[in-house]
C-alpha cells in the first residue's frame, strides 16, 4: 500500500445513521456534538443580558495532555468554567 513506519495515516470513516434509527456513527462525533453545544449556547447568550464576560473555547489535543485546554485557560484566567467532554 506504500505506508512506512512514520507515515501519518488518518481512517476514511463516513458519517452513517445506524439501521434507520436515531444513532449516529462518524469520526470525532463527541468533539462534533460539542462544538455543536458551544454554538447553541452562544446563539442564546447573545441576546440575553447578564453582567459577566464569557469565553467560548474549541480546544485541540485533549488526548496528550490537555494542551489546548491549557492555553485557552491561560487567556481566559476565568473564576469558573465549563468543560464540555464526551467518552
């Protein structure tokens, strides 16, 4: 297949409904579903009032280390925050 050891390699999954039902399969669907959730609390929060500044973070390699998540906590030196993680 002219693959080497080192060569990066990434799965080629489609989006796919499971037997006519409401399950769903397709890559990074947890990481999906919770830029999903950030832009529909975003489309709420504009138009309502409230007295405090909110940060919206999409982070990248929570897998090794938590680096995204590191940087976005270092910008927004918030006093609470909300972590959105699917399993």
């Amino acid at each position: 297949m002219g693959i080497r050891v080192g060569d990066p390699v990434v799965p080629d999954t489609r989006f796919t409904v499971l037997n006519g039902s409401q399950n769903y399969l397709g890559k990074a669907w947890d990481d999906r579903v919770g830029c999903a959730i950030i832009l529909n609390v975003m489309r709420h929060l504009a138009h309502s009032p409230h007295p405090n500044q909110i940060f919206y973070f999409a982070t990248v390699q929570g897998e090794i280390g938590l680096r995204g998540a590191h940087t976005a906590a270092d910008v927004a030196k918030a006093d609470v925050a909300i972590a959105l993680e699917a399993a």
